[in-house]
C-alpha cells in the first residue's frame, strides 16, 4: 500500500504507465495540493479527503489487447475526474464512443483553434495557445450527451465534459512544460472545480510528521544512516525534532567519498546538534573492492560492507527498535507501478537490506515527498545551503567513476581532480545552476609532454548535467574559458594526470554516472 499523508485533502493520480505521471503529481503538489500515484489496477477507496482524480497517459492504444482497463464506477459521478490522453480515450471508448487511428497523428506542438470559454475546465486560457501532444489513436466521436471544450486544426475533440458529471478529458498533456497555459488548466481542475484548499506546505509538513513522528516512535531508540546528502540530512533533522537524544546517526567512510568529506559532513552534522558518530572503514572497503572492475560487482562489494559495519555499530546502541531510512516518493511509487508488484524499490540509500536483516520496524519520514519539496522543507527546518544544495552523490561514491579497478592510489587521484572541477563550478558561480557533476578516472592512459618529458598517464573525464530529476538530463554548457582554466589546474596539479575530456553526452541515450 502506498504512503497516503493524513493530514491533506489529495487528488488521486491513477496511472497507465505514462512517462509523465511523476510530472502531473509535481505540478499538483506545486499548487500545494497533496496527491498520491497509484497503479490503475489499484483504485483506492474514494474517502472524503480525496477531492478528485486523474488519469494519466499510457503508451497502449486502447485497441490493443493488453491495454489498461480500470474499474471507475466508485470514482465516476463521485468526484470530478480530469483524463488526460490515454485517460481521455478509454473513457470516451469504454462509454460508447469511437476512438480510432489517428488519419494525421499529433506528436509535439500543437495550437488550440477552439476554446469553450465557459467552461471551467478551460477559464482563462488565450485561443491559440500551444499545447503538447502525444497520441497515434484520436477519439473520432463521442457519446451522447458530451460535448467538445476545444479543439485544434487537425483534432476536433482535443477536450471534452460529460453532460451532468464533473468528468473531463483533454488528448493533450497539460503537465509539461511546452503546454504553455498547462497550469491555468491544472489549477482550475484541482482548485475550482475540485475545490481543493491548497493547504500543502513545507511548513504544514513539517509540523505534521514532527507530531506524527513522536506518536509512533515515543521513547524508543531509532538509528540512521547518515550519507551527507538531502535526503538523509532532513530525515536526521526532522527525527531529531521529534525524538532528540533518542535518535543515533552513523555517518561511515567508504573510502571513495569527496576529498575531506568525512570530516566536513562530520563537523556541519555536529554543528546542527545532531548526535553522530563517524567510523573510518576505507581499509574495509578497499579490500571488498580489490581487484573488481565490474560496475555491480562494485556495488555490491560496497554494500555488502556497508551493512556489515552499519549493523555492528547499532548492535552496540542498546534496545534500539526504529532503522530511519531516507526514501523519498519516487522510490516509493517504482514499487508499485503499472508494471506490477514484481518492480523493485531502487537502492538510493546506504542501507538497503537492513531491515530484513536487522528485525527493526522502519521509519521513513520523507517517502511522500518528491526531492524538489524535501529540499524545500530542508529549507524550511533551517538545514544549511551548503547540504541542501549539494549536487546528488551515487550511494557507491567515486568507486564507479573509477573505470577499472579501485585503489587508494587512484581514489586519491579522482578526489583531487573532483575537488578542483567542485570547487571550480563554485568559484564561477554556476554550481547551483548544474544539477549533477563530478570527474571520471578512465582506465586509458595517453602519452603527453611536460617539460622536455614525454609522459603517459591517466586521462579523467569531467561530467557536468542539467535535470529537474535526473530521468531526463542535459550536458551542461560550460564556458570554453572555465574548462580551459580547470583542465590546466588539473593536468598542472595532478600528479598522474595529463589529459582532461569533457563529456557532451545527454541522458538519454547516455546515463549521468559512467558506471
């Protein structure tokens, strides 16, 4: 069962496997309106706080056999739906209307011809306005008694109202960006014609699970792992709210962390008042990993020791009941999408495995936030710039930015070059506009000249990436200045360095991280 804050009205989000359903849910929350994602086999019960749903796109027809077909009878007339693309067409199919291939398909941008402005759905939006199409079937008519709201060049029913229900549906996706007057059509859905109050906050969040938090835990004892980063930075702070003393951090060193990260993360958690303890355990690590080149092999070995090490350091805090995690919604909602219940949680923090193997219940305070709201309410909860604007970490740290095998040698080495690239970024002020950077070890050597010396030495790659979430990412442009200056620093400072590479990659086709 997914997560369902108590505190909100919500829309419900059910979904049909669109690559944009995250995205509705964030434009929603972005109103300050609370809405959970569901898997459209598992409708849940319309109870009074849930003030309207909405169904997402899919990438099935609804002619193909295997399309998604939900049971709306507790939903429909009940409370206002708005159905978007593939929504639109199943309701418009599965009533008695005809959806067929479409004669000129619309993918991309598209303009609204027509506009019913007297219909709530549509008030306030401009004739003319662009929108974002995506869809091969088009609803060609429509049952009796519904009626077109707008229409484009090419497609006559783009939206539509069911006569005497509060029931919508629109062929294009007004939750990206390129629908220019999306949010216009958003907010009358879920503010006016939902009526929701809009009462989803940082600061409504945070004084709620600060209460709930001490109702569940009580007096009981609750370890965390402790990373560095957003996630489990704000999960520590709102645990300490709640519990204080009660709440034991470990913060271990891997060995393949940033250059001084250890003691910097060890020093800010300690200045927020937090109780810490940091353990060294590079030479554990290091062993784990010798002579592995495999990216999960890597993984795996890193976890592996990190379980251990954890476990024996909250052995030994007495009657401890409560493991804190740092999962957040997206975690939560890829265990229980459309593709069924087999889809696996992703492994974001340190300590996967550990309550199967620990026996402690689980609290995870952040697991209905999406990561743009958990740094609003690391914000809110006073958590320095510095943590909250930290560029995200993978879990096995420069392990998989080293190609090849990892050694203290060449660990030392990609520190150094990360460091002048980080701080570099800081330095010209463009660190906060990136999403994600760091440099890349290759396991290539290439022959250069120093002096009057040929050389042949290590070449690094330097990866920086623009995203709002890290699905979809863009090679950041860096001004030719800034990585001419950097490349210098690196190959003059660097032992074991003489050849520095930019990669222009976006994702997709390419990943973020190398490994």
């Amino acid at each position: 069962m997914l997560y369902i804050c108590s505190m909100e009205e919500k829309i419900i989000i059910l979904d049909f496997g669109s690559q944009y359903t995250q995205l509705i849910a964030r434009r929603v929350r972005e109103l300050n309106v609370y809405c959970d994602i569901y898997p459209y086999y598992r409708v849940p019960s319309i109870t009074e706080d849930v003030k309207g749903v909405i169904l997402s796109g899919s990438p099935f027809s609804v002619r193909d056999r295997e399309a998604p077909v939900p049971d709306l009878s507790e939903i429909r007339k009940r409370v206002p739906v708005l159905a978007i693309c593939y929504g639109a067409q199943f309701l418009a199919d599965n009533s008695g209307g005809e959806v067929l291939p479409s004669e000129i398909r619309e993918y991309g941008r598209a303009n609204l011809s027509y506009i019913n402005h007297n219909n709530e759905l549509m008030k306030g939006m401009n004739d003319g306005c662009q929108v974002w199409m995506s869809h091969g079937d088009t609803i060609l008519d429509l049952p009796d008694g519904w009626n077109v709201i707008t229409s484009t060049s090419d497609v006559n029913v783009a939206g539509f109202k069911v006569n005497n229900e509060p029931t919508y549906g629109i062929q294009f996706h007004p939750e990206v960006y390129h629908t220019e007057e999306g949010k216009i059509l958003l907010r009358n859905f879920v503010v006016e014609i939902c009526g929701a109050s809009q009462t989803w906050t940082a600061e409504s969040f945070v004084e709620e699970s600060v209460r709930e938090l001490k109702d569940q835990i009580g007096e009981d004892k609750v370890v965390l792992g402790l990373s560095g980063g957003v996630d489990s930075s704000v999960t520590a702070v709102l645990l300490d709210r709640a519990i204080g003393e009660n709440l034991f951090c470990i913060f271990v060193d891997n060995g393949v962390l940033r250059k001084n990260e250890f003691e910097e993360v060890l020093d800010s958690y300690k200045n927020m008042g937090l109780n810490v303890k940091g353990v060294d355990a590079k030479a554990d690590f290091y062993e784990a990993l010798k002579g592995k080149t495999d990216p999960e092999e890597k993984r795996k070995a890193i976890g592996k020791v990190f379980i251990d090490i954890f476990q024996k350091e909250a052995n030994a805090i007495e009657d401890v009941k409560w493991l804190a995690q740092g999962t957040i919604y997206p975690d939560v909602i890829e265990s229980a999408s459309v593709n069924g219940p087999s889809a696996t949680i992703k492994s974001h923090h340190n300590v996967g495995g550990l309550p199967e193997q620990m026996n402690l219940k689980v609290v995870e305070p952040l697991k209905s936030l999406f990561k743009d709201e958990v740094r609003r309410v690391g914000k809110t909860i006073g958590i320095s710039p510095a943590i909250m604007n930290r560029h995200p970490f993978p879990g096995p740290g420069l392990a998989i930015r080293i190609l090849g095998v990892v050694t203290p040698e060449r660990v030392k080495i990609l520190q150094e070059v990360d460091h002048y690239f980080i701080n570099g970024l800081k330095e010209q002020g463009v660190y906060d506009t990136v999403w994600q950077a760091g440099a890349v070890l290759l396991p290539v050597s290439s022959v250069g000249v120093m002096g009057d010396e040929r050389t042949y030495e290590d070449v690094v790659a330097l990866r920086a990436v623009e995203s709002t979430d890290g699905m979809t990412a863009d090679w950041s442009r860096l001004s030719y200045d800034f990585l001419a200056k950097i490349s210098n620093k690196i190959i003059n400072r660097v032992k074991g360095v003489n050849r520095v590479v930019y990669d222009i990659s976006s994702k997709p086709p390419a990943t973020i991280e190398w490994e």
